[in-house]
C-alpha cells in the first residue's frame, strides 16, 4: 500500500480525564441507589471487550419508584416560573461543557465511536440543545400552542446506543423546559453517559426526582412505558421496538413520540460536484460507524457518473481510518456490541449471497472488540434486503437511475421515511426532488447535518412527532 | 319494520331528506333518492349488494343506504392514493378555491341537509339549520386555512452554520376518518375539511346510525370541482370499516373520532402496524363541534419535512 509511506502515528487522547467507579446504581429522587433486587449488569468498552463498570439492572419496582419520583416532582417543577427553570437548564448547558473533553471520552469508550465525532459532534450539540430549550422555557406562550401551553406530566423516555447522550439531550431538555418531570431509560450497552449526566444535574442543583435515570434492558423499557404513572412516552431506537411500543400505549391518554429506523437515499446528479458528493457519501455513511437512523445507506447515482463517482468513492474510502475510537486520526470506530455486528454481518452476507457485488478497502481491523470494514456493494437491486432492511452500520447499497423521476421513485420505494440527500448544481431540480421526496429531512448537497433549531423526525414507519426547533415542544405540551 | 312500512305507505316521502314542501295533501308521490357511496368520484352501490335500514330519531323509515364492506373500504383507499398526487401538487390558492365553492354548492342545497339533519339527530327545524350553517361556515373558514397553514406550522431555522434551513408541513396521504356518530353533519365536516385542505386525501365513514347528510354530501363534493378520490364516502359500520382500514398498509393516517373508546383502542393497535398517525376520540363524550377548531385537527394530518442547503458563493 502506498499509504504505509504516510502511515500516522497514533494520537491518542488520553482517558485519564476520566474516572470510572466499579460500579453505578440508578438514580431515582436525586440519589443513588442499587436495584430494588441488587441485579447488576456489565458495559463494555466495544473497542476492546474490556468491561468499563457495573452497572444496576432497574427492575419493575425501580421503574414504579423512579415514575414515583417523577410524578411527586412535578407540581414544583412545572409551578417555576419558566425564567427560573430556564436557568437550570442553562446551568446545565455551562456544566455541560465545562466537562465535555471527559464525556467525549467516556462516550468514545462505552459506545466505541471515535473521539473526534464525540468531541467534535456529540458534545457540543449535547451542550447546545440545553442551551436552546433553556431559552424556551419562559417564551412558551409565543411558540404557538396557545397563550398558557400546558406540560404533560412525566415523561418516560427510552433512548438508544449511537448517541447516547444526545438522545439525552434530544429527550431531557425540551421535557425540562416544557416543564414536565422525567423518567429516562438508556440504552443497555451504553449506560455510562447518562449516569454522568445524572452528576450533573447534582451539580446544578436541579430538584430531587426532576431527572431519572434508570438503567437496564429492553423489558426495563417496556415497563417504563407500560407504567400507568407516565403521560407521555419518547422512543428513539428501531421500528419494531417502536411498533409494539405504540401498541403499548394504545387506548391510553398518553401521548407518544417515536424516532425510528430509516433507509435513507443519497441521491447522486451528473452535474454534482463529485468531490463535494464523495465527502457527503461517506459521511452520509460511515460517520458514526453508520450507526445513524438518518444514515444515507442508499446511494443512489446517476447512471451516466456512477462509474466516475464509484471511483472516487472507493479511493476516499481507501483513505478511512479504522481502529482505536480514542486515537484523534480515527474516522471509523468499533461496532457497538456483538450482538450489532452479528446483525450488520448477516445482512451483508445476505448481500452477497443475493448477487450483490462486495467491496472493502483493505483494512487491518483490531483483533479484540467489534469491528466491520466499510463496506459498499454495487449491481444492488430494490429487491435486495441490504436495499431494503436497515443495517445499521457501514454498508452502502448502491444504485443507479437515469431520470430524476426514476431516482424519486426508487428513493421513496421504503416503508421508511426518515432522511434524504440530493447532490445537484441545479437549484430547481433540488427544490424539485426536496418537495418530491418522502422524508422528514432532506440535505442537499450536504448530509447528517443537525441543530437544536432544525426539527427532525421520520414520514411513515420512521416514526411521529418531531424533535428539535419549536416543532419539538410540541411533543410535550398539553396541545 | 312495521314503523318503515308505515312511513313509506303513508306516501310522505317528502316529509325525508330535503322535502319541504309538506306534500302530504298533494297527490304527487314523491320521488325517493336512493343513496349510494361515493368512491373515486362516482356513486357505486356497495359492491357486497347489501344495504341497511336507516331511521329517523323516531323510528320512521328513511333511506337503504348501502352497507359497505371491506373490499368498498379498500377500493376506497385505492381511490383515495390514486388522488393524493394532483390534489397535494395543487396549490394551496386552488385548494382553498375548491373548499370555497364546497361551501357554496352546500348554501343552494340548505334546505335539504337541514331536512336531513332534523330527521337523523331529531333536532327542531330551527336547531338543525343552525348545525347546517355552521357546517357551511366551516368550510369557508377551512378554506381561508389552504393558503396559510404552512406559514403558521412552518418556518426558516436558525441553525448554527452556513445553512439555509426551512421547515415545511405536508400532507401526510390518505387519511381514514370515523366521523362522529351523534353530530352527523357538523361533526362530519369539522373532521373532513381539516384532512383535505392540507393535501390529504380522505376516506369518510359517516355516522352509522345517521349517515345520510355525508351521503348527500358526496352530491356536493363531486360538484365542487374537487377531483374524484379526494373525499370517498363508505356507509356502514364503524366496526366493519374501522378494521381494515385501519389495518390498511397504504393509510397513513386515522382519524378515530366516531369510535367508542373500545373500538378506538382496537383500531389504534391495528394502526401501529405501519405506524399510522392516530387522532384518538374525545375521552370522555362527543365534543360539541359548535367551537373554535383551532389547528387540532389539521397538524396531526402534516409531516413537517425540513430542508438544508450550504450558503456559499
């Protein structure tokens, strides 16, 4: 290989900024406590197996005792003023980011994601959300929902692996701000960030039972949003999940909002500028391992460039870092979990043995951990699962149209309905595909770009309801 | 029976839907409607050939409408998919004009709806005309929505960077909608107009005890310049309707007005097979459709997509 010539030298960052106990327990009322039935379990660093801490496994009466604390929390907190509230966000938000180089790395540890997308993504859009829903709380009668938009009581709100604690964010700061009380589950392979977060609302003096964290696996969720003492449920993880979720909660008065899978498609004209596409190719999949509901794992590409553009493609790929999540060089981290890279392993196989054509760069991945090499496939069909099912890691599927109502077509032939891009030079041909395309985000010569103003959230079996902007208050106000 | 055989022998017909002129001395026989649905535009019987018996407030026979059946519901949604192209690609002034003239086809034909509604819901005269012009004033309120829903659900995004960045509401497909039982006219046009003024299509299934004013209706929808699917209207049980088309892998929305809270929670699990969005009924009784509307009932109907685009030179 070439390359070897300009081999990096490993940069790590150091993970002494963080320190780890042995062991966490929930925290329910503003305290820690171990599982009613003493339960623990273990989290590992996926890039290496090591096992990072224990971890308490919430059971049925932790969950009613954390929505106990949530629900007697509640006449205080939604009674504030929404100019003091806002200022507890706000500390939040500062405390936030004077410790985000220690959350980047315990993130980059526990999830496996390279620390330059923690540091460089997570954190300062972590910080931000707080920062902006801070500013909410006291305006809440100009956002349009009424003159006195009411909160909805407690929120129980499960979130998943790939951004641990942005899904917090996402999740905990417009509760907050609309004044409604929480109950949070996190994921059970990622539970550290949350904990962390749970310290800090210790340090900003944030009331007792307010924030609830209770840590553990899927039944632990399902609890949280079967519980009678929750009014609204928040869902970020797969379609099926949200499915039964949303059979959960039928018949009830709770209001719920579901952020669910996608098959988004990147959408790839002949007057593109390749380069520019490359880029928004390769982060549209490969950033976060690919681990993104909104991950552009459909490339759609005009026929009469697909060569040209596969070219480049692959070069710039070639180009990829696997390894080390701490190592600031790296572009691509570890897999989540095993069970994960199972998933992505299966399906990809059943890529190639569907007929599709596999390619990876050359790549030495680490003998410990979770790992998959990028990966693309090319002659993919929309018959072919890896074109239909969601991955959920860093596998392209890649197809070609010739006309812009064929790569409409092809884009929205998914029961999915979460993110889009389209590389053009041509202002009205993107306006064109934008309106035409069935997504709930479209990037146009851009993609996975995200801001606490900009509402996200999916069409169709992507789930309902929008999270982020004005449109995210919504989600938790009596409207 | 006996009371429909009476009502029919006493050769009052005119004392049903729409006749005013208190025939009962003259010696025409009037001349009875015969319902029929409405999908796709036209007015099919119910391809199952059954019908079934609908009364007024008394007992006394009114009408046969049909009593559709699973395949009318999913000939509906066909219908119903098959417009959602031209009617959400029109613009919103069209829209808008449409639902106007809605109103306006429906002030000529007063007269009949308030006959139709006093005999259903067993209201005065009086009563009824004011659910009548209620109804009418709806959709001109509802028409005044097409053209500015989008600025009040919408809107640009300051995101922190070289982005342009705009969110816009759409219409979300074909909706299912029960419509209330008890308020068979206003009921019905407060949950209808929202649906489609937005660029959704509809597919109605009226009160099922008092469906003849959504029936008659359908007369003035397909003379209104609406274009066929938009609106299609399936009489029967809520029951029999409610379940495949909330079941239904090409309705992307349900609006479960009509369903008692049982029914409601059935349909709402069927529902989450494809994630349908779900409007729930009142929880505790019907409300009463003489209020402010509000934007309740068009947002659950919009998905909100939003756009980026890099500022550069």
């Amino acid at each position: 290989m070439a390359f070897d010539v300009f081999e990096y030298a490993p940069a790590p960052e150091s993970r002494a900024i963080v320190q780890l106990a042995p062991s966490y327990g929930l925290f329910i009322d503003g305290e820690f406590r171990e599982s009613s039935d003493g339960k623990v379990f273990k989290t590992v660093a996926p890039a290496s197996e090591e096992v990072l801490a224990e971890v308490a496994q919430g059971s049925a009466k932790d969950v009613d005792a954390a929505v106990r604390a949530a629900r007697a929390a509640f006449p205080k907190w939604s009674a504030l003023p929404g100019a003091e509230r806002a200022k507890y966000l706000f500390r939040i938000a500062r405390v936030l980011q004077e410790r985000s180089r220690e959350l980047a790395v315990l993130e980059s540890l526990d999830n496996g994601k390279p620390i330059r997308e923690t540091r460089d993504a997570d954190l300062p859009q972590v910080a931000a959300n707080f920062f902006y829903f801070a500013g909410w709380a006291d305006k809440l009668p100009h956002a349009g929902y009424g003159p006195d938009p009411r909160p909805l009581g407690v929120a129980g709100q499960v979130i998943p692996w790939n951004f641990p604690l942005l899904m917090l964010a996402w999740k905990i700061a417009p509760a907050l701000a609309t004044g409604n009380t929480v109950v949070l589950k996190p994921a059970e392979t990622t539970p550290l960030s949350a904990l962390f977060f749970a310290d800090i609302c210790r340090q900003a003096e944030l009331p007792p039972g307010v924030v609830n964290i209770v840590t553990g696996d899927g039944p632990v969720g399902a609890e949280l949003v079967a519980h009678e003492g929750v009014d609204k449920v928040a869902f970020t993880g797969s379609t099926a999940v949200g499915k039964s979720i949303a059979r959960t909660v039928a018949g009830t008065a709770k209001k719920l909002t579901l952020e669910l899978g996608g098959k988004g498609a990147n959408i790839v004209f002949d007057d593109a500028p390749i380069d520019q596409a490359v880029e928004g190719i390769v982060s549209g999949i490969y950033f976060n391992g690919g681990q993104v509901c909104c991950a552009g794992s459909r490339l759609l590409v005009q026929e009469s460039v697909a060569e040209e553009v596969l070219d480049a493609l692959k070069r710039r790929i070639s180009t990829l870092r696997v390894g080390d999540p701490l190592d600031k060089n790296t572009d691509i981290g570890a897999i989540n979990s095993a069970a994960q890279l199972a998933r992505i392993t299966e399906l990809a196989d059943a890529g190639e043995a569907e007929g599709a054509e596999r390619w990876s760069p050359h790549c030495e991945l680490p003998s410990s951990g979770y790992w998959f090499a990028p990966t693309v496939f090319t002659h993919v069909t929309q018959a072919h699962r890896i074109a239909r099912e969601e991955i959920f890691g860093p596998v392209l599927s890649v197809l070609t149209f010739r006309t812009p109502d064929e790569a409409v077509a092809k884009a929205n032939n998914t029961p999915y309905g979460l993110s889009a891009g389209v590389w053009t030079e041509k202002g009205s041909r993107i306006l064109r595909m934008a309106q035409q395309l069935r997504a709930g985000v479209v990037w146009s010569n851009t993609f996975n770009k995200f801001d606490p103003t900009s509402p996200f959230g999916g069409y169709q079996e992507s789930g309902y309801g929008r999270e982020g902007g004005r449109h995210g208050l919504e989600a938790y106000l009596d409207v | 029976m006996s009371e429909s055989k009476s009502a029919k022998s006493g050769g009052t017909a005119g004392s049903r839907a729409g006749g005013t002129e208190g025939a009962a001395t003259s010696a025409r026989i009037g001349v009875l409607k015969t319902y029929k649905l409405f999908v796709g535009g036209k007015f099919p019987r119910s391809e199952s050939g059954r019908v079934y018996e609908v009364t007024d407030s008394k007992g006394n026979w009114l009408a046969n409408p049909p009593l559709a059946s699973r395949k009318d519901a999913r000939d509906a949604v066909v219908a119903a998919r098959k417009a959602v192209g031209g009617w959400s690609g029109a613009t919103a002034y069209n829209r808008g004009q449409i639902l106007y003239r809605i109103a306006e086809m429906l002030e000529g034909r007063r007269e009949q709806f308030i006959g139709e509604v006093a005999a259903g819901e067993g209201l005065s005269r009086a009563k009824a005309a004011g659910r009548v012009d209620a109804a009418v004033d709806r959709w001109v309120w509802y028409a005044g929505w097409a053209d500015k829903i989008a600025q009040v659900a919408g809107g640009a995004n300051p995101v922190a960077g070289p982005f342009f960045n705009l969110s816009s509401p759409e219409p979300t497909g074909v909706v299912a909608v029960l419509a209330p039982r008890r308020c068979s006219f206003l009921g019905l046009v407060s949950v209808l107009a929202p649906v489609i003024v937005t660029g959704n299509t509809a597919v109605l299934v009226p009160s099922e005890e008092r469906p003849l004013p959504a029936l008659s209706l359908s007369e003035v929808l397909a003379t209104s310049d609406l274009p066929g699917g938009v609106v299609n209207v399936l009489s029967g049980r809520a029951s029999e309707l409610g379940t495949p088309l909330a079941a239904h892998q090409d309705v992307n929305a349900i609006d479960l007005a009509g369903a008692g809270p049982e029914l409601a929670r059935d349909l709402e699990i069927a529902a989450a097979d494809n994630l349908k969005r779900v409007v729930r009924p009142a929880p505790d009784r019907e409300p009463d459709w003489r209020g402010d509307p509000g934007t309740a009932r068009m947002l659950p109907f919009l998905e909100t997509k939003t756009v980026w685009h890099p500022v550069g030179s």
